[in-house]
C-alpha cells in the first residue's frame, strides 16, 4: 500500500512533532551584561561594569558588541542526563563556560553542552560575546574605552535579549528524527514502484502508530525508542556492487571579510572552531577541514586555550589544515608575485604550526582561475585544485564540461582539479544523491568529493550533518560516503590508471581487463561566466593593490641591493607584515570589491600603511646606495629596478636651476620644460641607476636636439614612426605607421561608450549581456589644447563631460616611440552606469 495523501499528510505532522520533544529546559539563566566597541579577552570582559540584562532589553549600536554573564547550579532532575545550555542574546555569538570557548549561537547551532552526564549542585559560570550587526549608526559622544560599559540608547539598536536557558537534551527524541528523516528523504529519491520504498512506507506508516506524544513524558519516551527499534532494519539494508562512492569532509566556508568587517572574522572562526572542535570529540570519524592559515593565525593571537585544543585536532587528524593559500585569494587581480606569496606564508605557517605540506589548492568561491596558477602551484610544491564556483551557471553560456581533469597552465605545468557542485551543503539522503547526479562527467569515475556544512559566513556542519552521515554509509539507495580528507580522493584518482585502452588485436567485443577512460585535459583560464563586474568594483581597493604590490617590490629589490654592496640590513619584520596586509585585502570579496563599505575603508587605509612602509624602506636603502656619488644637493640619482635598460622622462628638482644635465658618462641630456618644469632623457641600465648632475647650458654652436619630427597641435601627434589625428571629441581618427605604411585604425579609437548598469543580481559583482542594449548618449565636443610640443614629448589635453561625469586626458607621443600613452581621470558621479572605451584595430592576433 503506496502513501496516500491522508497518510503523507499524518507521516509529515509527525515529524514536524518531533523536534518539540528534543530539549526541556530546567531553568532560566539570569545575564548581565554591557557592550563595547572594543575587542576584548574574556578576562578583560568580566572587569567591565555590566547591569541587568533581562529578556527584552535592546542593546548594540552599529558595529557593538555586547558581553553577558550569568550562572548556574544543577538541580536535582539534571542527574545523569544530557545538559545542554540555549543561549539567546539575539545575536551571534561565542559561548564561554568556565573561562574556556564552549561553542557558538549561530543560525544552524543553537545549544552547547554543559556535561553529557550531570551531576546535581554543580555550578558553571557562562560568559557570552554577541555581535550586534551594522545596521543604523547610533551617534555617541566619543569612543568606549575596551571594557566601559555602555547603556543601550533608545532608537536604532541592533539586538534584543531572548531567554537563556539550560536543559535536558533528549537524544533518543532526535535519533528518532534522523532516522525518520532519512527513510522520508531515500523513499521519495528512489524508484517509487519498487520493493524498498514499499517497506519504508510501511515503516513511516507505523511510526505515527508506535509514537503517541500524548502519553507522560516517560512512557512517551518509551514509543520513541520502540519506534526506533521498528525503523533500524529498514536502515540496515545496504546497496550492492555497484554503487558510487562520495568522500565527504566537513567545511564551514569562512569570507575573511563580506557582509562584515575584519574584527568580527576573528570571532566568526573561534565560534566555527569551537562548535567545530566540539563535533570532532563527539565523532571520532568526522574530518574537518579548514583551508585558511590567515584565520588560524587571528585565532592564535586571541583565542590561545582554543588554539591549543586545533593543535590537538590536527595531529589527531580530525582538522585538516590544507588550502596552500594564506587567503583564498582573487587570482585574476592580484599580481604573480603576490600569488607566490599567499602560497609562500600560507605553506609556512601550516608547516610551522602544524607540520603540515599543504598540497591542494582549495578555492571555493574565488571568482575564475588564472592560466598561470599551474605553473605558481607546481613551483610552490602544490598538485592539486578543487573548487566549486566554476560550475555555476546562470548566464546562459555552454556550462564547464568536466568534474575531474588535468589542468595545463599555459607553460604547461598540469595539476589535478576536480570542481564540487557545491561547498556549503546538507547531508540527507536527498542531497547526496543529487550531488552524484549533478557531475557533468558520466563515466571514467566512480567517486566525488564532499564538502559539507553550513558557510559563507563560517559555522560548518551540526550534529544533523554527522549523524545523518553515520545512516549512509552504505544504505541502500543512496551513494555510499565515506570520511575521508580531500587529499585521499586526489591520491586515490592518481593511483588509477587513465592510460587508453590498448588496441588489441583481434579483439571482438569483449573489454580489456586494464581498460580505462582517459583522463580529460583543460588547458589555460578557468574563466567564471559570472561576476565579470568584480574587475571593476571598488577601484580604489584595485589601485591600492597594484600601487602596494609595486611599492613592495620596490622596497625588497633595493634592500637587496644594499644589503649585498653596502651592509644594509632589510626590515624583514615590517616587509612581512606589510606583505601580509596586502595578501589579506587580496582575499575574493576585498580586492573584487564585493563587500561592505567598512572593509573597504580598512582596505584602503591598509594599503596605504603598506605603501608608506615601502617607500620608507626603499628610501633608506637607496640612500644607502648613493652614499658618497652625489654632490651636495645638486645631483639625482635615477633608478631601474626592472631587467632591461629603460630611457624615459626624469623631471629635475629646482637645484638645477636654468641649467642642464649631465649623465654619469659626462654626456648633455636632452631636456624639454614643461608646466614650467625642466624634464630630461635618462637611460638607466637594467636593475641598475645613474646619478645626474647639473650642467651648463650648451652654446648655440654645441646645442643638438633631437630631429624626430615631433610635433602636437590640437588635432594631431606625430613623430618619425606614427601619425595620431583627433576629431573634435578626442577620438582618434588615424593610426598610421609609417615604418610600414599602414593604417591601424578600424574606426574612431579612443571613443568612450556608457551604458546603464542594473544587473538582475549581485550588483557588485556582476554585469548582465544585456548591458549593450541600455546606452547612454554622449556629448560629442570636447576642449582640446596642446600641452607640451617636444623635443622630449608631444601631448595634447582632452576634456569633456560624460553625462553627469567630467574626464580629462592626457594623451602623448615620445620622440622614437611607437607607443601612444593616454592618461586618463574621470569625476565618476554616476550612479548604476558601465564606461568603456573603444579601440578598434586593424589587427587579429591572439598574443
């Protein structure tokens, strides 16, 4: 007999009844409490002057964060039961018992255990920390001192106090519901007409016949588990020969910064290592896998005794420290340079810490793969990659084609990837069984990977992920799952052949026994089909970034350089913290410029704490490099740290005066003044520099400037290579070589295009195909005025508004160059709009 609605309907208040049965609460636990803007040690925060704290009180200003002490004594009825505590401040929060992190209050974990075994009189002092969010801003009249309570003003407040209590966790009650639970979900995935689903709807139907929540507590109780002894067979019942396997771990997707600011990252990842750590003791099979040095690093600095017990976890085996990265970084923004580094400090720390080689580069939610990560990885001791985002799909374009596969960077290292469907998910059967259907690949692999739990904001998996696990681990019907590490399903995908299979001669049907499918190969990006707008979002964190990294280089190269022929001795103390500032801000929702407005904010200042760094280092050791080459005040020392020999322009300080210079080899150097300022043309060797002096003016009879046929006015740039023309807009009309005689112009160059921007989602990070049918109308004319006429360079300025915006440009041709150089400042003042520029070229190259 099939489920009919009258008995789905009965089956389905069933279990809707059930969880209302999991917990009795034994007592109230009276808080006091006060907040802060600070961040603050339990220790300092049991010396803050707290009030009364009862439910319904309102508390936490924009950015706050409240702390909450209460206690409590067993009673008589905790005797030998489960004890758990349900902490409700009306925030998320971390969870202190006796001065040691317990756990966390979060969305999907809602109590902490006090003692699986309770003995009466015992006493346990909680203490809680709760963010109260960034909604209105609450005006104060100056900043809280670190542990100076605060009384909650009338008006814009974040949070409200809820009830706290502690209680008896009935775990029979919940066992009864994951066993429920997992029939439900294995009779509605599989064939509806055959033998196993007809048994468990013969088991369901008996469920709300054993279970009467109307009988006294105990005897109650006692259908609950009779019940369960009717469900177990049914959950006995394993699959055959045949079935997938999914190696699952646990994961808690943890954005260093998004919807919130740094300081609340610190407390996110103790609350996810807390609850974490606490599953881990509970589930001695369960793996954990945290892939963010960065984050284990904040913990350590201020959560020491929760730090302690992650060291533990690792060398059990149950956390897994592996990601390669210090941060999951964005890789189409950030430099090379700086993506050696995230593998360089993040491979340092794990193995520092844990003694831990990261071998997989694990990067969920990043947004696309550079073609170049192979060959970094492979050089940084890295074989593997996993993520799951490349697999989203709402654009419209031909979906990724494969799951696992060799990918070839584009020098032609290869690594191993393999691309989850997705990294915050649930365990029940339903799921399971939809992630092996979701692969794109249909044969050469009988396994997937796994990632499981709560994320995004951190969190990672509840009792309900494990014990959910623990039912399948070959149940009939579903996918077998088995706890493993990610690396074991790289290593175990390594061990299989995926030679071709041979061609035999004679064969007649039959398949050889080493026959395998090979393995599939993609070869350069892994280009994400959304999010195209995080390339330009937030540019100032973008430039920041660029200006940071460059400054850097700056800074090394030159120690460096002192260092060896003058004795200098490199900062390597601040270099490293200030590499480590700009590899955290390049984390995928900071430099794509996808979070809030705070974390930009920092980001910013962060890169410009970075930049300061630099410069005065790189100061200091350069000075150290022309300690004794220069006279007086009237020399300049110009540098190249790049490895070819560079001429380019080098403006003069006022000492020089009406005079020249003269380089190192005594040879005049040509000069042009301009906006009343002299410039030069300095050559300068590769990783090198050459100092200038000053030199008197040549005589008529000596004076050879340069002969290019340079020359600008306001329609036109010319040299001896290349002829520019502008129309009345700014826009170049004609490209002309005329080392070849040939046009490359295809149309007007340099024509700006705005269109309006308002993607149906994910304003910050994307922009909708769409986009081209919204243009904004343009003014044509613009002002054009000719700012500097050679001999050194030739540029004209264009100014013209674009709709509400105003932009200027500089535009210039250096004598001997066959390079154009446009410089360009827009006013942005507009609101949901995309400006492009165009260049259409009479050339097709794909390099």
């Amino acid at each position: 007999m099939a489920l009919t609605t009258e008995w789905r309907c009965r089956i389905d208040n069933w279990r809707r009844e059930l969880p209302n049965h999991f917990y009795r609460a034994l007592g109230v636990i009276d808080l006091r409490g006060f907040t802060t803007t600070g961040q603050l040690s339990p220790a300092e925060a049991l010396q803050g002057e707290s009030r009364p704290m009862p439910p319904g009180t309102r508390w936490g200003a924009k950015w706050e964060y409240g702390w909450f002490q209460g206690e409590t004594v067993l009673p008589e009825e905790a005797a030998d039961r489960h004890i758990v505590l349900k902490v409700n401040v009306g925030a998320e929060s971390t969870i202190f018992v006796d001065g040691k992190v317990a756990g966390a209050k979060d969305r999907h974990h809602g109590e902490v255990t006090l003692c699986t075994c309770g003995v009466p009189a015992t006493r346990y002092a909680v203490l809680i920390e709760g963010y109260a969010g960034h909604g209105p801003r609450v005006t104060r009249a100056g900043p809280t001192p670190p542990g100076r309570a605060t009384v909650p003003e009338p008006g814009p407040t974040q949070a409200t106090v809820g009830e706290t209590t502690f209680g008896i966790w009935e775990e029979d009650a919940y066992q009864l519901w994951i066993d429920v639970e997992t029939l439900v979900q294995v009779r509605d995935a599989v064939d509806p007409n055959g033998l196993r689903v007809a048994e468990i709807d013969q088991a369901l139907r008996d469920f709300t016949l054993i279970v009467d929540f109307e009988l006294p507590h105990a005897e109650m109780m006692a259908t609950i588990r009779a019940c369960r002894g009717r469900l177990r067979p049914l959950l006995a019942c394993v699959n055959g020969s045949t079935a997938p396997t999914m190696l699952a771990f646990g994961h808690a997707h943890l954005d260093v910064a998004w919807l919130w600011p740094l300081a609340e990252t610190d407390r996110k990842a103790a609350r996810t290592l807390a609850n974490q750590l606490g599953l881990a003791a509970a589930y001695p099979e369960y793996r954990f896998l945290q892939s963010q040095p960065y984050l284990y690093w904040r913990v350590k600095q201020h959560y020491p005794e929760l730090y302690a017990r992650v060291k533990k976890a690792v060398q059990a085996g149950q956390l897994i420290p592996e990601g390669g990265m210090w941060v999951q970084a964005d890789t189409n923004i950030s430099g090379g340079e700086s993506l050696i580094r995230q593998f360089i400090h993040g491979q340092r720390f794990l193995r520092e810490e844990f003694g831990v080689e990261s071998e997989i580069l694990w990067l969920p939610d990043v947004f696309g793969y550079s073609g170049a990560l192979p060959q970094i990885m492979r050089g940084c001791g890295i074989k593997y990659f996993s993520t799951a985002k490349i697999l989203w799909n709402y654009t419209g374009d031909a979906p990724f084609p494969y799951n696992t596969f060799t990918w070839e960077g584009i020098d032609g290292s290869e690594v191993l990837a393999h691309l989850c469907n997705d990294y915050n998910s649930d365990t029940g059967p339903a799921t399971v069984i939809a992630r092996w259907n979701q692969r794109v690949q249909k044969d050469g692999f009988s396994t997937r990977l796994f990632p499981f739990g709560h994320g995004d904001g951190g969190g990672g998996p509840t009792r309900d992920h494990l014990e959910f696990l623990r039912r399948q681990g070959d149940l009939e019907g579903v996918p077998r799952v088995r706890m493993a590490a990610p690396i074991a399903y790289f290593e175990e995908q390594e061990a299989t052949s995926v030679r071709p299979a041979p061609a035999l001669p004679g064969w007649c049907g039959r398949v050889p026994p080493d026959a395998v499918h090979p393995r599939a190969r993609y070869v350069g990006e892994l280009y994400f089909q959304g999010h195209r707008g995080t390339y330009t979002s937030q540019a100032r964190t973008k430039r920041g970034n660029r200006k940071s990294e460059l400054a850097l280089r700056e800074a090394e190269m030159w120690a460096a350089a002192a260092q060896a022929l003058r004795g200098f001795e490199p900062p390597v103390e601040r270099l490293d913290a200030a590499w480590k500032a700009v590899l955290l801000n390049q984390f995928h929702d900071i430099l794509p410029g996808s979070s809030i407005h705070r974390v930009h904010e920092e980001a910013e200042a962060s890169y410009a704490a970075a930049i300061d760094t630099a410069r005065e280092i790189t100061s200091h050791a350069i000075s150290c490099l022309t300690e004794g080459t220069q006279e007086g005040d009237q020399a300049v020392t110009v540098f190249n740290s790049l490895s070819w020999e560079r001429t380019e322009l080098v403006a003069l300080p006022d000492t020089f005066g009406e005079g020249r210079a003269a380089s190192e080899t005594g040879g005049l150097l040509p000069v042009q003044v301009i906006d009343g300022r002299p410039w030069v043309e300095a050559t300068v060797p590769p990783c090198g520099w050459t100092t200038l002096r000053p030199a008197p003016a040549p005589t008529p009879a000596n004076a050879r400037e340069p002969a290019d046929g340079l020359r600008a006015t306001e329609g036109l740039l010319e040299n001896a290579h290349l002829q520019v023309k502008f129309n009345a807009s700014g826009e170049v009309t004609r490209l002309f070589d005329k080392d070849v005689g040939r046009e490359l112009a295809a149309g007007p160059c340099n024509r700006f295009r705005m269109y309006k921007d308002v993607p149906a989602a994910w304003d910050a990070w994307d922009l909708d195909s769409m986009y081209a049918l919204t243009p904004v109308e343009l003014e044509d004319r613009a002002s054009i005025e000719v700012v500097a006429e050679g001999p050194l360079v030739a540029t004209i300025r264009v100014s013209r508004r674009l709709n509400q915006s105003t932009m200027t440009q500089e535009i210039s041709l250096r004598r001997g160059s066959r390079r154009v150089d446009f410089r360009t400042s827009v006013d942005w003042q507009e609101s949901h709009k995309l400006l492009k520029i165009d260049f259409p070229v009479h050339i097709h190259t794909h390099k």
